[in-house]
C-alpha cells in the first residue's frame, strides 16, 4: 500500500467519523450507543471513502473544470452518490438493520453532492459550481 493511499484512507476515515456523529442523531437509534454508531460510521465511511475515488474518477476527464464538463461532475458526484448508498444500504441489511430507517435511494446521490461541495471548499480544490476567475 502506497503513501497516497494511506493518506486517502486517513483522510477518509477522519472525514466519516465527523459525519458519523451527525448521522448518529439522524437516524433512528437500533442497540447501543458504540453499536450504532459502527452502523452509521459504515454508511459515512461509503460516502467519504468511494467518494475520493469518484471525485479522483471525474478529475481524470478532460475538461471536467471548465463549461459543461462542470455539470457532469456535479451528474458524476450524483450517480456515484446513488452507487455509495447501494452499498451502504447492502451492509446495512447486512447488520440486520431495517431499510426504512434509512431515506430513499435518490438522497444517496444528494447527499454526495453535499458532501463533495463541503469537502473541496474545505480542501480549497475548485468545486464544480465556482466560477473562472
């Protein structure tokens, strides 16, 4: 495993424990406190972890900061968005969790969205909704 992978990993797990402990309050409570918080860590680790890779995807198309191609990052951030929350909503079955705690498909796709917003203006990369300067 490389160095840039570690990192990605860090950084990752780091970001997901954050938004773990907001989706903690979010979502409805199942068994104790440290076993739900492994659940929705797995579901934040889905979006933070597969995220990276997507943005990493998206930035490795031509012409992807500039015109159009900016729309089809924000597309790329949804449809990824809707593939993190399939495999977050496949371990969450696999916790013997019920899928209507969870909100429906689209808001995987949202909430990637959101989130890799969040994530580049906080890593100060231009962001697909910021204009040329």
């Amino acid at each position: 495993m490389g160095a840039p992978f570690m990192r990605a990993l860090t950084r990752n797990t780091l970001a997901a424990l954050v938004l773990a402990v907001g989706l903690l309050v979010a979502l409805p409570r199942h068994g104790s406190l440290g076993s739900d918080f492994v659940d929705v860590f797995t579901l934040a680790f889905c979006f933070t972890f597969l995220g990276h890779y997507i943005e990493a995807l998206l930035r490795a198309l031509p012409g992807i900061e500039t015109g159009p191609g900016r729309l089809v990052r924000l597309a790329g951030w949804f449809a990824g968005g809707l593939w993190c929350y399939l495999v977050a909503r496949w371990l969450w079955i696999r916790y013997g969790r019920d899928l209507n705690e969870l909100p429906g498909l689209l808001w995987g796709g949202v909430f990637l969205v959101g989130l890799e917003l969040v994530l580049n203006a906080v890593s100060r990369q231009p962001s697909a909704n910021e204009s040329d300067s």
